[in-house]
C-alpha cells in the first residue's frame, strides 16, 4: 500500500482499524473516569446531591484526614504479602509446568486445572475458607485433636492473615498464567546449552529463567497490585470488618452520599495506581518483551 | 599446561528413545585426538543423536562413550569436557555478547574481572570486539555463530561439538563460515565434531567423514576415499558426483569382470577391492561423473575406453567451469557427465542429441 497515493482513504482504514477498541473504551473507560474526575471537584449538599462546580474541597478533606495514610498502609501491606505469595507459588507452578512436565498435553491439563476453581464465583471461593479456617473449622480440631493448641486460634479467619488467604486463593492465575506464557516462550535449548555451560539448576533458574520471565512476572504484578489495591470485598468479608482498605473507605462514602469525596479518593488511588505501573513498566519493557 | 586428550570411541553405542526402534543402533568408531570429524547423513538417520549422547545430553541406551580414556557415559558435559555449539545457536537473547561468552565462566565462580578478560581475549580471537556489548538480535547470523563458538570455546573443552552450525546461513555466508571453523579448529587444536547434511561441506572441512543411515555407519574413512571410493550405492548416491549403474556380471575375466547391460558391449570393471565376482551377480558400480566423457556416435573413442554407451541429452545445465549433461544412459538412475566448460564449447550438444557417453575402464568402481 502506498499511503502517499490517497492519504484521506488510508486515514479512514486506520480509523477503521481502531473503532472497535475506540467504541468499548469510550463509553465504558474514557467516560466513566472523566464523570468521576468530574464529581471530585462539584460541591455536595450532603445528601447525594451536587453542585456543579469546581472546588478542590473533597481532594484537601481525603489528603489531610489520617484515616487516608493508614488506609494506605493497610491497602500497601495486603498487596505487597499478595504480590509476594502469589509471585512465588506462581512462579513455581508455571516453572514446574514448563520445565518439569514433560508431556505437553499434561502441562495443559495441569494448567487447565488451575483454572478449576474459577468455576464458581469468589463469593463461594471465599466462603469456603470458613470450614477450614473457622473456630470450629478443620485445621483448629486437627490441632486440638493433637493437643498443639488447646484454644481455638483465632486469628485463622476473620483476621488479616484470612484476607491474604483470600487475596493469593484469588490472584495465583493472574500470577501463574503471564508467568507461563512467557516461560514457555523459552527456548528449551537455552537451557541445554546453560547446562551445557556447566550450570547448576538454581544459575539456570537465577540467570536465564528468572530474566527471561521477567515480563510475565511484570504483568502478573501488574493484575494483582491493581486488583488488590482495588478490592474491598475480600478485605470486608475475610477480616469481618476488622479491617479497612482504600476502597472501603470510599465505599462507604458513597454510602453515606459523599460522592464527591468518594470521586476525589478514586481519583488519588487511580493516579497512585497509574505512578506503581508506570515504575513496573519502566523496570521491565513488556511491549518489547512480548515482541520479542 | 598438559592438553587433555580429546579422542574418542564409541563402542557398541545404541541409542532408542521409544524402547522399539534404534535410532542409533550399534555404531563403533573412533576418532583421532584433534581431528575434524564430520557426521553426515539424511534428517532422522541418528547423527545428531549420536552428537547429543557424546555431550551429555542424551544418555545411550547401550554402549560405551570413551573420551580420552575415560568412560563418559552418565557424567554431566562439564565433567567430560566437552562443549557444544546448538543448531541455530541458543544464544541467550537477554545477555550481552560479552556475557554470552563468560557464562560458562560466570557458573564456574569466576570473578567478574577474571571472566570478561577472557571473554574479550576470545570477542577478540572471532574477531567481533566491537560488538561486544550488542544483544544477539542485533547481531547478523555469521556473527551470532562467531559468538556461539566463542561460548563453546571458551572453557577449553576437548571437544566441541557441532550440530548443523551452518545450516542456519546463507549460501556466501556458509563458505565463509565453513574456513572460520576450519581455522578455528587449528588454532584450538581440539577435536570437533561436526552434523551435518550438506556433503560439501563434509568433504571441504572433516579429516574423518562419517555416512549414516538409519541410525548405523555407512562409511567412515578421509574425505577423499568416501568421496571417490564409496563403499555402496547408499554412499555413493548420497555423497554425490557418481553415476551409479547396476547389471548381472556377464562374464569374469582375470582382473575384471563385464557387466552386462542394454550396451552391445557391456561394460568392464576392474575387479579392484572386489574379490569375488561370479556370472549372474547383480552389482552395482559406480562411474565418477567428472569421468565420463561423451562423444558423438561414429568417432573414436578416447584411449583406455572399452564401455560406450548410447544415450540421448536430456538437459544441459551451465556451472561455470563445468557443463552438467543429464543423459538417459540408464533406464531407471539418473546418469550425468560434468564436462569441462571448454571441451563442451569446442563442440557442444543439444538437448536430444544422441552421445556416446565412455570412460576409462579403470576408472569404474565396483561397489558392495
């Protein structure tokens, strides 16, 4: 094609090319943000109705109330125990799949089954854990039954320990699955010719694996940072309410009709969110990676 | 510093991935301490195999490895020192050349200073000191074998292995590549051990060309005696450059026999290697192509011909210094003469033009 020859018509395949991510984004991405960018800056009466203008009044209340650090400090502390417990067993799962199982259509198999539990909803997944974490639950009898303890543990459910529970129950896949992806992309003669080298099986995981996944690893930190620092339901229910994190703040603003100050704290976590994947992607070049 | 031997036996080596058939199956050879050795054969027929038991990646299911001396069988590559340089590479696409070559040193312990100085003594000696601190991809693909060989190199193994190095290149590039190794090799001084399917470039580089076929050695002997004394028809065929011809023996003569074919006259073959020939055997021989002259019908026949043979020009290819005539001498193989550019030219044929293809008798070679 020589775009020189008719420009308007080649501009108007290239627009062709782009409407159908241009329409879901638009009405589902671009104007969603821009309405609740919007409401951060009207004036409420208190009741759920605003005024439109523009008032910086909900952004100066959500930066010097307190509550906003230590929500902050919660949320922080949940990703990064989630981050880390699902980059480990993520990472492992998907080095045993591609490195470990020899036969192909096993490896999916065994990926498949990972999936397996998102076959029911997370509001199942998470009840789940009460038979097995409860005061009665599973691991409190076994443990009392072995006179390890002769109270109930009650930090096992309904405690900050349940929530990453939840959180790494939740979030391996979105771990395990880039992981896998780029891992399997590695040329199995790569590590022929490490081992050929005379590497030990942790320098092929430490100097060829490891950096070679390190896209996937990206991406994977990428859906689970923003998942968890856009949660409130896991926190809500597995902490029974002991604990908060940002969005439950805003939740229940938006409860009380506060919207303007629940816009203002979407957007203070959105631009938060922006700053965390914008250092990822500037760490790791996914976009090169992937086209590698 | 004393040179570890690098010769190496292979004694009774079978090798079956499935438990049923052999991929290689029986093969005993031994190649000389700091000889250029090259495998050759089709896609399938073991080679590769039998280079990736030699490195340690692939145990033998039966059958001893002896490099040096030393039984190898079950001992990492390391351990047996030997390197191997990978069809199409592996390079690692995330390090730099420099850190390509030093890995080996890298997983060794070697300091970081000691182990860049030797990379770039060896960045040096494959002269690609100024890409250095390139990534693979942005190397050209002559340049990124230089580099694999410098990372086979550079842990001084005994032997380095090749399998396929330059299948990856294109035609100018791989005789360009082709001395490279050569020079390599001498300057090394290891025994190498190069796969291949491409037959000039055994004969160019290998002092012990290796023929297989399904998993077994055809041939093993100096690059000139596989090339113009082949054993069988399997060797002579794939080695290339000979007609091939079969008949039943007419009749056995002192040094020679004649092999009876659609030729009022037959053709005669010194006996040679050949022992035992007697009438109504079916043998095949072999006539080097750069062997056979043509002649038109009616002359005479150069001196030392007794076979003619009436055939019909089929095609006529140019090559430069030689013209290929393909005749159709034998019903079923196909028969070519490489004529000289300029005996060709004095006179030359046209397609359907009916020649009389000859050659010295001596020059007919019985085969197995």
């Amino acid at each position: 094609m020589q775009p020189s020859q008719n420009p308007s018509r080649a501009n108007l395949a290239g627009w062709l090319y782009v409407s159908p991510l241009v329409l879901v984004l638009v009405p589902f991405f671009v104007a969603p943000i821009l309405v609740v960018l919007a409401a951060s800056f009207f004036a409420t009466d208190g009741f759920g109705g605003l005024t439109p203008g523009f008032t910086l009044a909900s952004y100066f209340e959500v930066l010097h109330s307190a509550l906003t650090l230590k929500l902050y400090l919660a949320t922080i502390k949940f990703t990064v125990l989630t981050w880390a417990f699902t980059l480990i067993i993520g990472f492992f799962v998907a080095y045993f799949l591609v490195f470990h199982v020899r036969n192909q259509l096993l490896a999916i198999g065994l990926f498949l089954l990972c999936t397996v539990p998102f076959w029911t909803s997370n509001i199942i997944r998470m009840i789940s854990w009460i038979p097995l974490l409860g005061k009665e639950g599973l691991i409190n009898q076994a443990l009392l039954a072995t006179g390890v303890i002769r109270q109930p543990l009650e930090v096992l459910l309904f405690s900050d320990l349940a929530v990453v529970i939840a959180y790494v129950h939740q979030l391996t896949i979105f771990m395990i699955v880039p992981i896998f992806n780029s891992m399997a992309r590695i040329d199995k003669k790569l590590i022929e010719a490490a081992i050929d080298a005379g590497a030990s099986r942790f320098d092929i995981m430490r100097l060829i694996v490891v950096p070679m996944s390190k896209s996937g690893i990206a991406l994977g930190t990428i859906f689970v940072v923003s998942i968890v620092m856009g949660d409130f339901f896991v926190v809500k229910v597995m902490s029974g309410g002991g604990s908060a994190s940002v969005v439950s703040a805003f939740y229940e603003d938006v409860g009380v009709l506060q919207y303007p100050t629940a816009a203002a704290s979407a957007v203070l976590l959105t631009l938060v969110l922006v700053a965390i994947i914008s250092l990822i992607l500037r760490t790791v070049d996914i976009r090169q990676e992937i086209t590698r | 510093m004393k040179k570890d031997r690098g010769d190496i036996e292979l004694a009774g080596v079978c090798k079956s991935f499935d438990g049923v058939t052999n991929v290689v199956d029986g093969v005993n050879l031994r190649i000389a301490d700091g000889a250029y050795c090259c495998f050759i054969g089709p896609s399938g027929c073991g080679k590769t195999t039998i280079l990736r038991m030699i490195a340690g990646h692939e145990d033998p299911t039966a059958g001893e490895i002896v490099i040096g001396g030393q039984n190898v069988v079950g001992l990492a590559p390391v351990q047996r020192r030997t390197a191997m340089m990978f069809q199409s590479y592996a390079l690692f696409p995330h390090l730099t050349v420099r850190e390509n070559i030093a890995f080996a040193l890298r997983v060794r312990g070697q300091s970081k200073a000691d182990r860049l100085r030797a990379a770039d003594a060896m960045i040096e000696k494959v002269r690609l000191t100024q890409f250095a601190d390139r990534l693979p991809a942005q190397l050209s693909g002559g340049q990124q074998q230089r580099v694999a060989l410098a990372r086979a190199a550079i842990t001084e193994p005994r032997v380095l292995l090749l399998d396929e190095p330059l299948s990856a290149l294109d035609e100018q590039l791989r005789v360009q590549m082709r001395q490279e190794l050569r020079r390599m090799q001498q300057e090394l001084g290891i025994t190498f051990i190069h796969v291949t399917h491409t037959q000039i470039e055994a004969i160019a580089l290998a002092d012990l060309v290796v023929v297989m076929e399904q998993g077994k050695i055809k041939q093993a002997g100096p690059a000139r005696d596989v090339y113009a004394h082949p054993h069988d028809r399997y060797v002579a065929e794939f080695m290339g450059g000979q007609n091939v011809l079969s008949g039943r023996v007419e009749k056995v003569n002192g040094a020679s026999f004649v092999l009876a074919q659609a030729a009022p006259s037959g053709i005669e073959v010194p006996l040679q290697a050949r022992s035992t020939v007697s009438v109504g055997d079916r043998v095949d021989i072999a006539v080097r192509r750069d062997d056979v002259a043509l002649v038109r019908p009616g002359r005479d026949l150069p001196p030392g011909c007794t076979t003619s043979l009436p055939s019909r020009v089929l095609a006529i290819e140019y090559q430069g210094y030689f013209v290929k005539v393909m005749l159709d001498t034998v019903p079923d193989d196909e028969f070519v003469a490489y004529v000289p550019e300029k005996t060709f030219f004095a006179d030359p044929f046209t397609v359907g033009d009916v020649v009389m293809a000859t050659w010295a008798t001596g020059s007919a070679l019985p085969l197995a």
